[in-house]
C-alpha cells in the first residue's frame, strides 16, 4: 500500500515529464522485492534530479521544478505527513479556532459564543514573548477576522464577503492562490506569507505557524512554548482539564468567562 502511494504522488508530480501517458501502467503491477530512490537537490532547492531503480529497470529526470503548480490539482492541503507524525507523537500540538468552538492545545473542545472584540486566541506569555493571535466574530459568509503579531510585526486578515484583505504592518498584499511572500528586515527573514486555494498560512521557523481561511484560525506553536502559553486556547501545559485559566491565573467557570477575560479591544 505504501509503495503503491507513493507511485500515485510521483505519477501526479511528474506528469508533465512523463514519455508515455501513466495511466497506460499497470496500477496492480508489482514493484518487485526493492525500490531505490536517489534525489539530488539543486539551486537552492529549487530544482532536483530524480532517479527511480526497481526490478523492472531504472529512469531518471532531471531539473525538475520544486514547486510545481500543484493548485488545480489538490485540495487545500495545510501539513506534510512529517507534521502529521510530529502531532501524532504529541510533540507539536495545535490549537484550532472556529466561530463556535475551541479545540485547545491540550486536545480539550468547548463550545464558545465569539464576540466582536479582538480576544486572544493564541500567545506566548513568557518572559520572552513570540507571537499573538486575535480574533473577533464579523458579519458576512465568512464569520472571523484574525490579527497575527509576530517578531514585533502585524498581519491582519480582513473578511469582505467571499473575499479576505490582507494586511502586514497595515499595507495591503495581495497573494493569488499557490504564491508566496517572505517578509524581511535588515536581511532577516520575520514570517513567510502563503496561500493555498481559499487558505492563508504565516509560517515563521522555530516560532509558530497559523492557518487562517475566515472560518477558523489554526495555530501550531513551537514545543519550546509549552507551559507558557495564554488565550482561548488554553494554557498548553498537557492537562486538558484546566483549560480555563485567566490572565491573573485564576480558574475561571465557562467558555464565555474566557472569552471575557481574553477580551482585547473593540
């Protein structure tokens, strides 16, 4: 099964270099008792070179492109299966928010009532703060804004309609679906900026990643913030139950006590 996956994702990555039409291989053909792969990765990544060796032969490709325009073709993908080996081992764990529920860090789910105030959804608390992310209920199909802080820097995601405006540090970007923006101060790379169909992403390494859409905000933050985390989505030190805790560490009774308490700003 395995094997027979990873024929299906080569196949689709390398349609367009393909000799013959791989829909004429035979899908129940076995691959044999071996498979060998080399890659090479070339300009920065940006291309590789492939060579696949099995007991029906070998084949090579060279200067394939590493992003491949893969938007028509796939749905709104957010985690390669390394992260989703990483969530398996409770080793990063995110945090998603809709406008209706919380699912904390700590794999506890309640039910809330967002309001039209910013309330912080996700933080680091510690001495050394990393990043913060708001939310607030709007009016519209798509029911959330979003305020990311990150590095000392703002990205505002602003619903309109069917449509999201972008904001970083309050001057509009504008990302069609598969681009990207990497934001970079005094040669040193703060976030990268994506877009994946309908789906934003704000990546910065070894801090956070948040997954924005207008119907939920998903924030995966770095392990190193375990024990200092605050917001709605709980205080990420591995017991599900003390989620609701507030900003002078009192136990607070209910969903919307948290929302209250993690109010921001109207």
């Amino acid at each position: 099964n395995i094997l027979g996956k990873v024929r299906t994702a080569i196949k689709a990555g390398l349609l367009p270099y393909w000799d013959l039409d791989p829909d004429t291989i035979d899908a129940n053909d076995e691959v044999g008792p071996f498979v060998n792969i080399d890659l090479t990765l070339k300009d920065k990544e940006k291309f590789m070179d492939l060579q696949i060796e099995t007991r029906k032969g070998e084949e090579k490709w060279e200067d394939i492109p590493l992003r491949l325009n893969w938007s028509k073709m796939l749905r709104n993908l957010k985690f390669t299966n390394t992260f989703k080996r990483l969530f398996e081992l409770k080793i990063i764990n995110p945090c998603t928010v809709t406008s209706g529920s919380v699912r904390t860090n700590d794999n506890s789910t309640y039910t809330y009532e967002p309001n039209s105030c910013w309330t912080l959804a996700s933080a680091t608390c510690g001495p050394k703060p990393v990043y913060a992310v708001f939310t607030k209920k709007v009016g519209g199909p798509l029911p959330l804004a979003s305020i990311i802080y990150l590095g000392g820097h703002k990205i505002e995601f602003t619903p309109s309609g069917d449509a999201i405006g972008v904001t970083v540090n309050d001057q509009p970007v504008n990302l069609a679906p598969g681009e990207q923006m990497e934001h970079v101060v005094d040669g040193v790379e703060i976030f990268q900026l994506f877009r994946w169909g309908s789906t934003y992403n704000v990546y910065s390494s070894l801090r956070m990643w948040a997954a924005y859409d207008g119907n939920f905000v998903e924030v995966v933050p770095a392990p190193s913030t375990k024990g200092q985390h605050c917001g709605i989505c709980g205080n990420y030190n591995r017991n599900k139950w003390d989620e609701f805790v507030g900003k002078d560490m009192e136990q607070l009774s209910s969903a919307q006590e948290m929302v209250e308490n993690w109010k921001w700003q109207c």
